[in-house]
C-alpha cells in the first residue's frame, strides 16, 4: 500500500529564517511527488514535483524539496520565509490511476 | 490562465435539501476528482472520472452522494437529501491527458454548511 506521511502538523517560524517541512512516503513502485500549497480559503497549488531525474527539484516562491529514495523521504525547504508563505502544505505520491495520495498536511506560521 | 471554476462557492442549506455542486475542469483535461476536505478527516478523495467514465467512486457515500459528467466540460456533485455532517469544503480538480501525469490543478472550492 502507498502512504505518505507527515511527521509535523505545525511549524511556526520566525520571518527570513529557514524552513524544513517533513515528509517520508512508502510506495512498492514508481515515485513520483509533489508539495502543494493551500491559502487560507482557496483551492491547493502545485509548488514541486520529481517525476525522475535529478533529486533536488526547484519550485514556485523559492521552494526547493530533495528526494531520497534511501530514507524514502522529500523534505520541503525555503532558506528564508515570508510571512506570506503562511499556510498549509500537502505532501503527495502518485497513487496509480493518476490518483494522488496526500499527506495530513503542515501548517506553516510564520511570525514577524 | 486556465483554471478550474466552481460553483457555488458558497452554500448554506437545510438538512434534507438536495445540493448540487459544479466543476469545470480546465480545458483539454480528461481526469476530474472530486475531494472533501475537514478539519477531522483531512482531505479525502470521493470520485474520480476519466475521459468522462466513473473510474473509481468507493469514497463516496453511495446512498446519498452522486457524481456525475455530462460532458466534458461539466463535472457535478449531488448530495440527496444533505445531512449535517456533509458540511465540508468541496474541490475539484483536473488532471492533463498523459496518463503518466499526476499532476492535478485545484478548484477554489464549495464551502458547504447544513444546518
């Protein structure tokens, strides 16, 4: 069975300092995933993927995430957050059927 | 900029009420899904179609949930009769033709509230 799990359901970090968001995944077969973005009353964004090849992917505001398949995991980073990166972010892995298996979601609260 | 539009964004009805919620997938897209989202139960797929055909709808509550594509610009969502515990944000999402693609692109949402 495929899951994707995320270890942290919130982050408060101050503004302009380094962000990891956590994610680990279980999948017996091809790898793909994302990182979406939700805002406060608005739909999910795509932020990255990794199909294959290279395993740091770059995204959208800033957002970079390493796969590793070793410790089967695809942390989300930003080396510096704005308070507008408040929000809540998705971990996903291609489920089969172009279904998306998603994580419980992070919080993230940054502060001034 | 294609987008997937919903409609109602919001709706506020009373228990027994039937309530329909539309979906137009961005176009040239042939997979749309159907989410709910709660605080309690995070997000959870309902149904999902491809090339307009129901692939999989084991999510769904099957005596009161219906999903539905007219065509291929239409995707809908019925709830019969709605309950309090419907009361949930309601998405939809496309996905491109490729069938090795996952990628899927959000609606703003259906904010749903029975009371």
């Amino acid at each position: 069975a495929q899951s994707v799990t995320q270890l942290d359901s919130q982050v408060p970090v101050f503004e302009e300092a380094p962000v990891e968001l956590r994610c680990n995944y279980s999948s017996s077969v091809s790898v793909y995933l994302f990182w979406y973005v939700q805002y406060p009353n608005q739909g999910l964004q795509l932020l990255l993927k990794y199909l294959s090849g290279s395993t740091l992917v770059k995204g959208i505001n800033g957002f970079e995430a390493e796969f590793n398949k070793s410790q089967t995991s695809f942390h989300l980073r930003k080396p510096s957050v704005h308070i507008s990166d408040t929000a809540e972010y998705f971990c996903a892995l291609g489920g089969g059927f172009q279904k998306l298996v998603f994580g419980t979601g992070t919080r993230l609260l940054v502060s001034p | 900029d294609a987008r997937v539009t919903q409609t109602p964004r919001h709706k506020v009805t009373e228990m027994g009420q039937e309530v329909t919620m539309r979906c137009q997938p961005i176009l040239g897209h042939n997979t749309v899904f159907w989410y709910r989202q709660t605080m309690m139960q995070g997000l959870e797929l309902l149904a999902y179609f491809r090339n307009r055909a129901p692939l999989d709808d084991s999510g769904m509550p099957k005596d009161r949930f219906s999903a539905e594509m007219p065509d291929a610009t239409l995707a809908t969502l019925k709830i019969q009769p709605s309950e309090p515990r419907d009361s949930a944000v309601y998405f939809c999402a496309s996905g491109p033709r490729k069938t090795s693609s996952y990628e899927q692109y959000f609606g703003p949402g259906t904010r749903l509230t029975v009371t």
